[in-house]
C-alpha cells in the first residue's frame, strides 16, 4: 500500500506543482493558509520542519515569515522541484527526500515547531509518523495539523460517492448546481480511498490515495505520542475569499478543513 501511495504522488508532482503554483488550490488560498498562518503567530527565527512538504509551495511561504525552514518528502520529484525553486529564489530552506514516519538523520528535540499541512489524511502509518513529528520537537514545541475535517469529508466506497457536499445537478462536474446539503452515511467506517483530481480548472487530471479517520483517531494519536491539543480552529472564508471563489460560501455553513495546534508536553 505504502509503495502504491508513493507512486500516485510521484506519478503527479507536475501535474501538482502546476496546481499549486498557479493558485487553483483555492482551499489553501482563501481559508486554509490565513488560518494556518494566523494559528502559528510570530514563527521568525523559528527551526521550522515542513513535513510532507511536497514541491514546496508552503514551505517557501513559511521561509518568506522568517523561519529557518526544512521541508521533507517522500516524492523524489516532489523534492527535485522544490530544490529547483530553491535554486532560483534562495530563501535557505533545507530539503530532503525523507519519508514522514523515518526521519533518519534528523536528532532529536531540533525544531520548534512542525508543520503538517493538509497532509495527515495521506499517511498509512501515522502512529509512526506522529511518533517521528514528537520525537524531533523540542520540549514545549508545537505541532500544526491540518487535513479535511472528518465529520464532513469527501470519501467514497467502491467508486460510490458516501460522505460530502450533495448539489442540486449532483452527477454533472460541469454544472453541479446549488450546494445543498453535506451527505454522511458512515462516519465511523475508515480506511483507504482514492481521490481523484479531476476539476475543470486543472490543467492535468490525477489521482491521490488517502485514509479516512475520525476525530478520536487523530487527537488519540496525537495524545499517546505526548502532543496535547491546545488549539483547534475549521477555517472559514474570509470576505475576500468569497470574493476570489464565490463558491467557498458553503463553507461559512460546514467546514472543509480543521487545524490543530498540538503541543510537546513530554521531554
């Protein structure tokens, strides 16, 4: 399973870095970086780890606030692109081709805060990577934890839509209607699904491979390895964001997205 994730993500890293850097990602844009940003406070100065960090877009921006970054990947192209950025804009970040949950060469207790950016539903083996993101904190350090919130998520079951916004033309990806409600059949059923990345506004269609969890997963794995919730927001839209993506409104009535702040209690 762990190889097949890899593969998608690799199979896809233009087709994501071309998202991401031409702002289709319109969920980082318009709510999930302010809130993100807003939860992190002051980072200048700051080790910063960006796990996950895919082709760096996150990364870059949290270099550009003044933190002494380092991102990790386990795409090999992923990681390629973002030192390709870095090569052209030099902002000090560091990057290595490290999976999430054997963060080999990196002691412990170096950084001051950790980063997950909409990342934590793409991990098979989270026990083990919640266990590393401890493990490099400094004692008091903090974790920020994103990911689609789970009580609203999309997810499917054998190609079968079960859990997600309903819209008026639901079957039709061209003209979809008016969101109507968010659809849970089965919130207690976790596991693998795939995604796939086939909006009109992407230049190259994809496909990604993520785990369905609960709200108890998530804070109970996050308790057993010593990082205690001391903040959560679920971003909504700002006034300019509606602006930029009219279509994010439904997201002032459910949430897409939670952000935790987790903190290492634990020396």
């Amino acid at each position: 399973m762990a190889d097949e994730v890899k593969a998608c993500w690799e199979d896809s890293a233009e087709a994501w870095a071309e998202f991401v850097r031409t702002g289709k990602d319109l969920s980082r844009e318009c709510f999930n970086n302010p809130s993100t940003f807003a939860m992190l406070g002051d980072i200048h100065g700051k080790t910063l780890l960006d796990v996950a960090c895919g082709e760096g877009y996150n990364s870059r921006l949290l270099a550009k606030r003044g933190a002494k970054v380092t991102g990790i990947d386990f795409s090999a192209r992923m990681i390629g692109l973002a030192k390709e950025e870095e090569s052209i804009e030099p902002l000090g970040i560091e990057y290595h081709n490290l999976d999430a949950s054997n963060l080999k060469g990196i002691g412990d207790s170096t950084f001051d805060i950790v980063t997950c950016l909409m990342v934590y539903m793409d991990f098979e083996d989270i026990e083990g990577v919640t266990r590393e993101v401890a493990r490099v904190l400094k004692p008091r350090g903090f974790a920020i934890i994103s990911m689609p919130h789970p009580c609203f998520e999309m997810s499917w079951q054998n190609g079968k839509k079960v859990a997600g916004w309903v819209f008026e033309n639901e079957g039709d990806p061209l003209n979809r209607g008016r969101p109507l409600y968010v659809k849970q059949s089965d919130y207690f059923r976790t596991g693998r699904y795939e995604i796939n990345w086939n909006m009109p506004r992407l230049k190259t269609h994809f496909r990604t491979i993520s785990f369905k969890r609960t709200l108890t997963d998530y804070v109970g794995v996050l308790g057993r390895h010593g990082l205690y919730v001391s903040d959560l927001v679920e971003p909504k839209p700002s006034k300019e964001a509606l602006a930029r993506d009219p279509s994010s409104e439904k997201h002032l009535r459910v949430p897409e997205s939670i952000i935790f702040k987790a903190v290492k209690v634990d020396g």
